[in-house]
C-alpha cells in the first residue's frame, strides 16, 4: 500500500501477477463499501474504492462469486509479463482473487 496523501482513501494498492503466457488476467475483490447511513439488514450501498468516504465499511455482499458480478481486468507488461492493477483503498485487510485467462 502506497500513502498517495490525494483522496478518496489517501492510499493506492497496485495488484501483480506473473505468467508471461497467459491471455488475460482478471481480478476481483472485497472491496466494496457503504455507509453506516445507508446499510440495513437487507440492503447496503456497493461503494467502489473510489467513491469511498472516512466512516464507510467493507461489506461482504455483493463481494460474492456470482456469475455476472464483475471483475477488472489487468494490464500487461510485455516486457516482463507482470500483469497489474492500482486501486484506491482504505487501509484495512481486503480478500480477492485472481481469474487466469477466464
């Protein structure tokens, strides 16, 4: 994590992965927000990063393995195979995964 001082968060997380091979690389993570404000037993916001606020939580919904819910692809560097991601994030501990020519 990389203290950018620059809102929302005032930090960015660049996610790598490495295979020269592969053909695309795709990620997805818990990282979707909402407001005490707007969360009910039932319902919550789904806040990108960057549309995060100071006072705003992780939910774990709709952070699921659905189907259609999406995912962000990665870039690749040719030159060394590394694909990558930068976000905005909170500090705090965040799960996801990667999907390997998915």
């Amino acid at each position: 994590m990389i203290r950018t001082d620059r809102p929302p968060t005032g930090y960015a997380v660049t996610f790598r992965f490495r295979d020269p091979s592969a053909t695309s690389v795709q990620i997805k993570g818990e990282w979707y927000f909402s407001s005490p404000a707007q969360t009910t037993t039932s319902s919550s916001q789904g806040l990108l990063p960057f549309q995060w606020s100071p006072g705003d939580f992780p939910i774990a919904y709709p952070n699921s393995y659905e189907p259609n819910w999406p995912v962000t692809n990665l870039t690749k560097d040719p030159r060394t195979g590394v694909w990558s991601y930068t976000t905005p994030l909170p500090s705090g501990v965040f799960t996801y995964g990667f999907f390997v020519n998915c």
